[in-house]
C-alpha cells in the first residue's frame, strides 16, 4: 500500500531521534545599502532613534583606498606615522588560500580536529565563549547564532602569506597575535578600539566597517578593557541607539569602509570602529604593536640575492607574543628569560611613556592563566620596580633593568608552570 507524504513524515516524527531543532539556513545574502539612507525626523523623534550605528547622520567621507600592498617602508611613512585608517584593496591578490578556503570541505578534511575559539550570541547583547572542534563549527554555523573568533591555529597559519607591509622592519619584531574570523554573516561587533594597530583582511564575504576617532570616547560612555589600557569598548547597543540619551552621536563624525574579497584594513590603535559581516565570511587580523623608531634595514636585499626570486614567509613563520594551543590564548614562550621579558616588557609598554601596574597585571594574568601558584601580580611588578610603593615602570627604568632582576623574574613565571610534588605524608 503506498502511503502519502503526510503518513512518510509523521511515521519517521514520531519514531526517529530529534533533538527539537529545527534548522533553517541563514540569509548569507551580501548586497546590503551602506551607507545607510538617513531618514528626517518625524513627530519629534531624532533622527536615527532607535536605529543602528549609522543612521543618525550622514558620514563625513570613505576611508582613504590604495591599490596592493604597500612595502613595509611605505606602509611606516604613509599610513602609520600619518595615524589614518586605509583601506588596501587587491592586498592578497592570487593567494593559494583564497583557493582552497573556498569550501567549507576543505577547511573540515584539513583543520576539523583542531579546537577552536567560538561565540555563541544568546540573546541580543549577551555573548557566550566555548570551545569546540573545527567539524562541530562547520556543522552548524550556517543556521546557528555562531561565530568563530579564535587565535589562529598554527596548523592554519602556514597556509597565510606574512602580509607584504610585516615582512621586514621593526613591526616584524613587534607582532602581538593573529586572529581569525568565520561567521555565515549577520554579525555585527561592539563599537570598540584595540591599543595595538590592526591589519584586518578579508578572504570571504563582505564587512562593512564604521570607524571613528578616538577623541570622540565620551559621546559613546567608552569603557577600558582596565585602568590605562589604551582599549576598551562602548556598552551601547549598537543596533538600536536611543538618541534621547545619547544625542551627542548625530554630531560626531564617521568615515566607512566596505571590504570585499582580497581587501584589508589598517587601523591606527585607538580608533574606534564596528565591524558588520554579511555572507560566508572569513578574514584574519594581525595586531602588533606601536613603535617610537622604525628601522627597516633588514628590508635591503643582498646584490646577489636581487634576482632570486624571493621566498614569502607565512604567519607561522614569524614569532607572535601569543599563541594558540588547543584551542586557547597562550604566551608563545617555551622558558622565561631575560632577553625574551626585555622584548615583553617593550612590547607592553609600546609607544608610550609609561607602563603601569594595571596593563601588567592584566598580561600577567592571561600568561599564567595555565600556571599551578604563582604570587600577585602586585608581587612580580615589585621585583622590577624595586620600590613597592611605584605603580608605573618608565621606558628608562625598562632599558635599565639589572640583569639580577631580570632572573628573578624569570625563575617566578618558570616555577609557577612546574607540576606541584605531592607530599608522601599528604596521602
């Protein structure tokens, strides 16, 4: 007897496994009008009320565009000493990854073992990080509220040509981390600014990127990630601005962006900016930090090496200060020791004049976050500072450090990694 659809479905209902999931394909479409179209107030509602980032007036202007890569040279004098966004269109043209990341079968076949970082967005504003395989993300993504945003592997980071304007020169020294980024679109991040600059670049899908400067902190009630941290983010809620409270944003200035395949971004540290994804997305970001000097002469290539043709180093190539393993932030240092701190400490203290006791204890805390005991920040800071009451290292103080102090350091951050002996007497 031949049974209709309806009796197939309510059979196979009834007695099959289900997890109460229904699964339905999110819009990955990617023609989205921006800037947006600023309507005129009506009945006295601000423009813009209740509205996205955006739309409570018209932007001052695009970001400046430059066609390819500039050489690390270039890249220092026109866009990092001149502290302005860019937007570098065709920066990855040709790139074997922009072949072979294409489908989402090649990325399971090759990476679905590795555990990575993932964002599960709970309800409007509220966000939840978890840990999952590369295979359980690829699976579901497409129709849930997920977004991967990891420390990239180092398995994927061979697959990553250095970009052209960090294969040589003091920011080569200077690289924080490198980050990736995956989503089936309709994602839309904090207005927020890192103290590090910022190289975002986009392999798939399309961003739409709102950038303000950071002078204007205030207007958007800015919070530090802590004290003196040079980043922080906006508790606003970026999808609807109420313009009775906030009415100071219809007269602070914006300029956009819109990344497509092969483009990148470089962001000054400090500016502030919101990221919108549409579409399968997948981009990269590289943080390294801002330097007083820039030194680019090991960029001068030997006479007898101008006609070879040149090998291009990948991100796995390279030393980051953090790492990934397993899945999570790590410091990318196997042992303590004094040169490497030196280069941590300047690395902390980037291009300011100060580093206080708040940044420090932030990274000590993220560095010994897989550590068994080790004493309070407030404790190691006191072995650099040799004065308990000092809540600030200087750049000076930094290059003169003893080299007795230094050990001593080193040997508290490598004990606390040491596995605890169990006393016989405890069993």
């Amino acid at each position: 007897m031949k049974m209709s659809p309806f009796v197939v479905f309510t059979i196979c209902f009834m007695f099959l496994p289900c997890n109460g999931k229904v699964k339905f394909p999110k819009n990955m479409a990617t023609d989205h009008q921006f800037p947006p179209t600023i309507s005129r107030s009506v009945g006295g509602i601000p423009i813009g009320h209740l509205r996205p980032l955006g739309y409570q007036r018209n932007p001052s202007g695009k970001v400046m565009n430059t066609l390819e890569m500039p050489h690390a040279h270039a890249f220092n004098i026109k866009h990092i000493k001149a502290n302005k966004p860019v937007a570098i269109r065709e920066a990855m043209k040709n790139l074997q990854v922009l072949k072979d990341w294409e489908k989402d079968e090649y990325l399971d076949n090759t990476f679905g073992k590795l555990n990575v970082t993932v964002t599960v967005k709970k309800e409007r504003r509220a966000h939840e990080y978890t840990w999952m395989t590369m295979d359980k993300f690829l699976l579901d993504y497409l129709h849930e509220d997920w977004y991967l945003s990891t420390i990239l592997p180092p398995e994927m980071a061979k697959e990553f040509p250095v970009p052209g304007c960090l294969r040589c020169g003091t920011y080569r020294k200077r690289l924080q981390e490198a980050e990736l980024w995956m989503s089936s679109g309709g994602t839309a991040s904090m207005l927020h600014s890192h103290e590090d600059h910022t190289l975002h670049c986009v392999l798939f899908g399309r961003k739409d990127v709102i950038i303000i400067e950071g002078e204007h902190r205030k207007v958007f009630n800015y919070q530090e990630k802590y004290h003196n941290a040079g980043a922080g983010y906006s508790p606003l809620d970026m999808d609807f601005i109420n313009m009775f409270q906030n009415s100071k944003i219809s007269k602070t200035p914006w300029t956009y962006t819109t990344l497509t395949p092969g483009d990148c971004l470089f962001l000054p540290a400090g500016y502030m900016h919101q990221v919108r994804s549409y579409g399968r997305g997948i981009s990269y970001t590289v943080l390294f930090a801002p330097s007083l000097e820039f030194d680019s002469s090991d960029c001068r290539v030997p006479v007898e090496k101008k006609n070879d043709k040149p090998s291009i180093p990948s991100l796995a190539d390279v030393d980051f200060v953090w790492t990934s393993r397993n899945g999570e932030r790590v410091l990318n240092v196997g042992k303590m020791t004094p040169n490497v701190l030196m280069h941590v400490l300047d690395m902390l203290i980037r291009d300011k004049a100060k580093l206080y006791i708040e940044q420090f204890d932030h990274f000590y805390s993220d560095a010994l976050q897989k550590a068994y005991k080790y004493p309070s920040a407030q404790e190691a800071f006191n072995i650099l500072t040799e004065n308990p009451d000092e809540n600030f290292l200087t750049r000076t103080t930094i290059r003169n450090l003893k080299l007795e102090q230094l050990q001593r350091f080193c040997r508290l951050y490598n004990d606390a990694f040491l596995e605890p002996t169990i006393n016989k007497e405890e069993l």
